[in-house]
C-alpha cells in the first residue's frame, strides 16, 4: 500500500475507498435534514401562496473594487433561478447589489424564450471617456422606460446609484431612431 496519502479529517488514508468513505461520513454528520424538511415544507407553503414564486429579479450594481480589476463598470443583472438557496456565484461575487426589483412580465416572457445555462445573466456597461457615468445610468433609465417601470422605481434606482458614488446624477432623454424599411413595395 504504497502511494500518496489522501488526507481526509485530520487523518490520512492511503485506500482512495476509505478516504471517499470517511469524506462522505463528515459530510453526512455536518447536514441537517431535519432543517431542510422544515425549509422544504415552507417553501411549499410559500409557493401555494404567492403565484409569481418564480418571477426572476433584476439587480442593479457596480463593480466591487479590486487589485485584478481596474475598469470601473455599472451592470444590470437578472437572477433566474430566484427563490434558490445556494452561495453567490461568480457573476454576482464582483458586484454590489444597489438595488431590487422583481421583473416585469415583458422580462419574464423574453427570458422564458431563451436558453440559459447560468443562474445570472450580466449585462455590463463598462465607464470610460465616451461612457461616462451620467450616459450609463440614463441607458439603464430609457431601457426601463421602456420596459414600463414605473417613474418612482426608476427614481429608487437613480437615487440607489446616487447614494453609492455620492453625487448627483444628471439624466439624458434617449434619442430614439425610426428604422426605415425601403425594400418595401
């Protein structure tokens, strides 16, 4: 029985069998399935009583700083899989959250259409001379417009913003373009 040690609970174990043996049994004894019964049984209790149970959030944040990153950015992110215990993700990990909503019908039916693999989706506006904070925030404000949220929740969120960075933000009318279609007969 020569080899490497797996070391397993303060001990080492040189049977990779008794390693996955000894590794399951800590696992077992940190769990507490009575807890999750009762978690179980409420999140149960909570899906008969609120009908939108799954509605996706849209999180509005900024960029934590780091050593690694020094782009300052603004994102909007969705959190599809809402009502789900688990820890942060990656996605999530770099980011303040500043602000909450759920999301708006319109939102939940073009996410429902898509294909997603993770439990967020990122949508990042990255600050820089032609982007600067202001034109940001009044994108992130015209795509909420938009979407029909309503004029107190958009001041929620600009004053969310306004709080983090201390200042005040001024915000831009969206130009909107008209698309002309000439191949048309």
């Amino acid at each position: 029985m020569s080899g490497i040690p797996i070391f397993v609970n303060g001990k080492d174990y040189y049977d990779r069998e008794e390693a996955l043996a000894a590794w399951f049994e800590e696992w077992l004894m940190k769990q507490d399935f009575e807890q999750d019964l009762i978690d179980r049984e409420l999140e149960l209790e909570y899906r008969k009583t609120h009908p939108d149970w799954n509605t996706p959030y849209v999180m509005y944040g900024v960029r934590k700083k780091h050593k690694c990153i020094q782009k300052n950015e603004i994102a909007v992110f969705y959190d599809l899989l809402p009502r789900q215990k688990r820890a942060r993700t990656a996605e999530t990990h770099w980011y303040k959250v500043l602000y909450k909503r759920k999301a708006t019908p319109e939102e939940v039916e073009s996410l429902k259409a898509g294909e997603y693999t993770r439990r967020y989706l990122v949508y990042s506006l990255f600050i820089e001379k032609k982007m600067t904070l202001d034109k940001a925030l009044s994108l992130i404000v015209a795509d909420d417009k938009l979407l029909g949220i309503a004029d107190n929740t958009i001041s929620e969120i600009v004053t969310a913003f306004e709080t983090f960075f201390n200042r005040k933000f001024r915000i831009y009318k969206p130009e909107f373009t008209t698309q002309l279609n000439l191949f048309t007969d």
